[in-house]
C-alpha cells in the first residue's frame, strides 16, 4: 500500500496484489461483525478514483489504518476505484476499477502495501462477536505475496485449500482453525505490510471443523 492513492493511476511496473474472498462463515445465531462482504459500501455521487470517500461510507463498520515506523495513525478517507501506483492505500473498488475487479459481488476492499521504497502497513479491522461453535475461517485469495490475518490480535495461519478460476485470474480458497475463538468478543485484522496488495471480499465463520473441507479440497 501507499500513502497516497493516485488517480487516474498508472500501475506499478510490478504489481504485488493479494485478492482475498475472505468468507467468514457467521453462524445463523451471530452477531456484532458487519458488511463482512463488502457490499455496504456506500460510493453514490463519488467520481471513479476519489480518494476522499469516508471511511465510514466506504467500508462500513470497518477501521482503516496507516502503520508507519511503529505508529498507527486512523484514517478517515479512503478511496473509490483508486489504484496504487506504488504507495500505500485504502480503497473500495468496482467493476468500473482500472485494471482490479471484484473477486465475487459487487465490491471489493483493497488494500495496497508500499513498494521497496516505502515502509507503510495497510490494516483494515473491526470487533465482533465470534459466535458459539464456530470453528473455522475460509478465505479466498488471489496472491503474489503473502498477507496477515490477526483475530484477538494472534495471527491466524491461513492453509491453502483449493483453487478457482474467475475472470482470467486463479484465486486460492484458505482455511484456518479458530475455534479457540468461538464465544469471544475479538478484533479482526486484514493487513497488507510491504510489497503486499491486498483485495478482499466476502467474511464468514462456519461450525464445521476445518478437516472436513482439507478433505473435499484440490490440491495443486
């Protein structure tokens, strides 16, 4: 990510970009996580790649962050179909997005790590209740480089389940254990550190045990 977005945005000649689906399969009892999909994004009567769409408008029940040198600083604008040209950033995208589209739905957070110039972590998080008898977290991810995702703020190892074809692009089904989380009021990060470009669509809990779906996964 950057610490400006760019507009109308020439892409970076190498473009480090995760595009995570992350599905986090809420159980039909849970509360508190919101706009897990993205879908609540609110852009009306914002120009293709504004870069001053409030945060609250954007990424509804999210918090975005800039973390520089040790110091988080809370961002209150993000973009709209801004696409990094080699710094750190926060945006919402589209199918009207140059060269990004969404991984599933209508809209997609993207989050942009600097280049190899930079220093700046790209994190969106919010608190929710985890529910009772959840036991894991499936995520899709279209990736070149790695990204974090912290829930109670551990770090959560993502494993590599199956791939999808969408668009012209493979993106990779992950799932992780977090049952030792189920009943918990937790903070959910996704961040994007150096050189990693994160795109994320959908979250969800399930209560099914993540063996289950290792076993029905194709593995390359």
């Amino acid at each position: 990510m950057r610490v400006t977005i760019t507009c109308p945005m020439k892409l970076r000649s190498i473009v480090w970009l995760v595009v995570v689906s992350l599905t986090f399969l809420r159980s039909a009892f849970g509360q508190g996580f919101v706009n897990l999909d993205f879908e609540s994004a609110n852009v009306s009567g914002y120009p293709l790649y504004s870069t001053d769409v409030s945060v609250s408008s954007a990424l509804p029940g999210w918090n975005a962050y800039f973390i520089t040198s040790g110091t988080t600083n809370t961002l209150t604008q993000v973009g709209y179909d801004a696409i990094s040209a080699g710094g750190a950033g926060i945006t919402v995208i589209d199918n009207n997005a140059p060269a990004l589209l969404p991984l599933q739905g209508k809209y997609s957070a993207v989050l942009f790590g600097t280049d190899l110039n930079g220093s700046t972590t790209t994190m969106i998080s919010q608190t929710g209740l985890v529910p009772d008898g959840t036991k894991s977290l499936l995520m899709d991810v279209y990736a070149f480089y790695n990204f974090q995702v912290t829930l109670g703020g551990q770090t959560i190892s993502m494993i590599p389940m199956q791939t999808f074809s969408n668009l012209g692009f493979d993106y990779t089904l992950y799932g992780a254990n977090i049952s030792s989380f189920a009943g918990s009021v937790e903070t959910l990060s996704l961040i994007a550190h150096r050189q990693e470009d994160l795109t994320v669509w959908n979250l969800t809990t399930s209560n099914f045990p993540l063996r289950p779906f290792l076993n029905q996964a194709h593995w390359a």
